[in-house]
C-alpha cells in the first residue's frame, strides 16, 4: 500500500464483508499516515485501488 506514492504498510488479511456491502482488511500501516479517514492506494491483483484507514472496530456510519 501506499499513502502519497511512498510505501506504508501491508494487508494481513482481507474479507467481503456482507454487513459493509464492500471489502475490508487489517492491515499494518505506519503511524505517520494511520491516522481515521485518510486516504490510501493499495495494490490489489496488480491495480491499484484507493482505501480508507480505520481503527477498530470496523462501524458503520450513520
């Protein structure tokens, strides 16, 4: 993954979650980018797909 093209991090597991509709993931990123709602591309397949960091748990927004 990659926050502003500079390496961040890298998913330790992903799942479909039927709750969320969409995919999610645990991940290890760096605490200079980790912070809730920032935006991040992560390689997937070999395209690369933009994301969102979120602590746990995982919730919904209203």
């Amino acid at each position: 993954m990659s926050s502003k093209r500079k390496d961040c991090g890298y998913v330790t597991s992903a799942a479909f979650s039927p709750d969320f509709d969409s995919n999610i993931a645990i991940a290890m990123v760096s605490t200079r980018i980790s912070r809730d709602e920032e935006y991040i591309e992560v390689l997937i397949e070999g395209e690369w797909r933009m994301a969102v960091c979120s602590t746990l748990p995982f919730t919904k927004a209203n």
